[in-house]
C-alpha cells in the first residue's frame, strides 16, 4: 500500500485566523455603519470600532480556548448549549459594559449618566452576534471533525483491504506451489523425460507468479499466461485424459485481473472434477469481453455437488472473499451443473459501478 499522501483539501483551522480576524472586521463596519449613519467620522467612533474589533476578537478567541481545553466539542447539545449561552452572556455583557466606559471617558462628561436600557441594546446586539459565532463554529467544527472522521474510516478499510488481499495472496502461492509439485512427482514415476520438460515449464511459472503476487491487479493477458503453463504441466501428467477448448474474445489482454483467480478456477474444475474421471474429459474455457462486462465461463466434466459442502475447495473460499474485496456487487460468480455429466462456472465483473 502506497503511503498516505497529505490532506490537500480545504482544513477551517487553517483559515481560522482569516475568518476570524476578517469576519469581526466586517461585523463591526457593518455595526458601525448603521449605528453613526449620518453622523460626521470622529476619531473617536474609529478608535471605538478598533476597540470593538479587538474585544470580540480577543472573547470569542477566549470561548474557542475553552471549548477546546474542556472538550465542549464532545458533549451532548444539552450539555454544550448551556455552557456556550453562559460565556455569550458574559461576553456580551462585558462588551456593554467597554461600551459604557469608552462612552464616559470619551465624553470627558464626569456626569455622564449610565443608561440602562442603551446598555441592555448594546448586550442583546453583541449577544446576538457572539451566538451566531458560537453556531458557525460548532457547526464548522462539527462538520469538519465528522469529514476527517470519514476520511480516516476510508483509509482504515482500504487498509484492511489491502491487507485481507495480502493475506489471501499469500495463501495461494503456497496453495499453487504444492499442487505443481504434486504434478511433477506423478510424472517422474510415469515419465522421466516429461517431468524434465515439466520442471522446466513450472520455473518459467514460478518466474509468472513471483511477478503477479506483487500487485493486486495484473493484465488478464498475463494471467492468460500462466493459465496456460499451468495446463501443459496438467496436460503431460494426463496426457490424452485433458482435452482443453479455449474462446477468447479480442481485447481481453488488457483488463485488469486479480492474479492466479483464473488460475486457482482452472485447477478447481481440474482437481475436483476431470482428474476424478477414469476417461478423463473436457475443459473448455470462454471470456467474454463487452464494454461494459467481461464474462468468464469454464466448462469442465464432471458432477458438482451443492449438497456436499458450502464452497468447493480452498479455490472457491480465496475467489469468493477475493472478489468481495475487489469488487463489491460488481462482481458475479456461480458454480452449477448444466447436467450430470458437466459443471458450469461462471465469473462475470462490471466494468463500470452503474451498470
């Protein structure tokens, strides 16, 4: 597996400074527009709107550090919405209350009256604003939390994919190993000279399947190959007993295949099927290629039966979670018996996930 590369996308805490610094900014132009409409630009109203700009930056900068240190993100809405109405009710009365005494000292007034009611506005529209802030970032922060949550949840299952798939590879190569070489000891007694030629067939398969292990998909061609190096092994121990039909559409070679699935198929209709006939019998494979589908039929001698056991074989078990891993519902396969002399398997895999 390829490692991880950085998150590239779109992160709110690394713009956080920039929507907080600049979103304030336009809230109290805003304010400020509409509150001194009309009225002549003082330096004392600019030095307020600084004022006002630094303030609820530095509150709501105060409510973000105790939301994070205490874990308010955590909680349930019915613990977090009391705690968050709090610290908006104290900021905005803090606000009302910097508002008040700018106002005194600006007014170089020393009656300067404290009016209740004006107080009362300038904490309900700072209030106002502090719960929306509280809002957007929950919500902010809660969405991105969940997106990264989604994120890491996709890459712990392509992880254990590609470890399941590891896994299941693995089984095979050992699986394949002892059968070739279970051919190779039959024909030493039978044959001398053909298990040489077998030997020497089974390196340059060996060499095949090294290769493929490697990936997690190879070129259908390729698998092709060692399909068919595994038949002429096949073919000299049985001799005239395996008599092998092949149809192969064009334009097959270059679909991308789980390597050793043919394979493991061919020898399943081999070993469980035309091996245990005295006469031997008929192995005739077909691929289908469409541009939406490519279909896999093999047709071999023999009887299977369903009642026997769930899955037949080791090669049925490794197809079955290989596909499951790989494709999903896109993939198709069925072992049946067309009579009671032949068995039919079937592996059919979309190309496309809507078709």
């Amino acid at each position: 597996m390829s490692a991880a590369q950085p998150d590239q996308s779109f992160s709110f805490r690394n713009w956080y400074w920039w929507f907080q610094s600049g979103g304030w900014a336009l809230y109290i132009l805003l304010n400020g527009i509409i509150l001194y409409l009309g009225d002549a630009l003082s330096s004392s109203i600019v030095y307020w709107l600084m004022i006002a700009w630094l303030a609820c930056t530095g509150f709501t900068e105060i409510l973000r550090s105790v939301i994070i240190k205490n874990d308010w993100l955590k909680l349930s809405n019915a613990q977090a919405i009391p705690r968050i109405a709090i610290m908006v009710i104290l900021m905005s009365a803090a606000m009302a209350t910097l508002s008040w005494i700018y106002e005194l000292f600006a007014s170089g007034n020393s009656e300067f009256v404290f009016n209740l009611s004006r107080w009362l506005r300038t904490a309900a529209s700072f209030g106002l604003a502090f719960t929306i802030w509280s809002s957007m970032y929950y919500l902010i922060i809660t969405v991105e939390n969940y997106r990264k949550a989604e994120i890491e949840n996709l890459r712990w299952e392509a992880l254990r994919t590609e470890t399941e798939l590891n896994r299941l590879k693995s089984q095979l190569n050992p699986h394949f190993m002892f059968n070739a070489m279970n051919v190779i000891r039959a024909l030493v007694d039978e044959s001398p000279a053909k298990s040489k030629e077998a030997i020497t067939q089974l390196s340059a398969l060996l060499r095949s399947t090294l290769q493929a292990g490697k990936h997690k998909l190879i070129p259908l061609g390729q698998e092709l190959e060692v399909v068919r190096a595994y038949l002429h092994l096949e073919s000299a121990r049985m001799e005239e007993r395996l008599r092998i039909t092949w149809e192969i559409d064009s334009g097959c070679d270059s679909f991308e295949f789980p390597p050793l699935m043919l394979q493991t198929l061919v020898e399943n209709c081999i070993k469980h099927g035309i091996s245990k006939l005295p006469e031997g019998g008929d192995l005739k494979i077909t691929i289908g290629n469409s541009e939406s589908e490519l279909k896999i039929e093999l047709e071999n001698s023999g009887y299977y039966d369903s009642s026997a056991k769930p899955e037949s074989g080791f090669g049925i078990k490794n197809t079955l979670e290989r596909l499951e891993l790989l494709y999903g519902k896109r993939a198709g396969f069925s072992i049946s018996n067309s009579d009671h002399k032949t068995v039919i398997t079937r592996l059919n895999i979309r190309k496309n996930a809507n078709t």
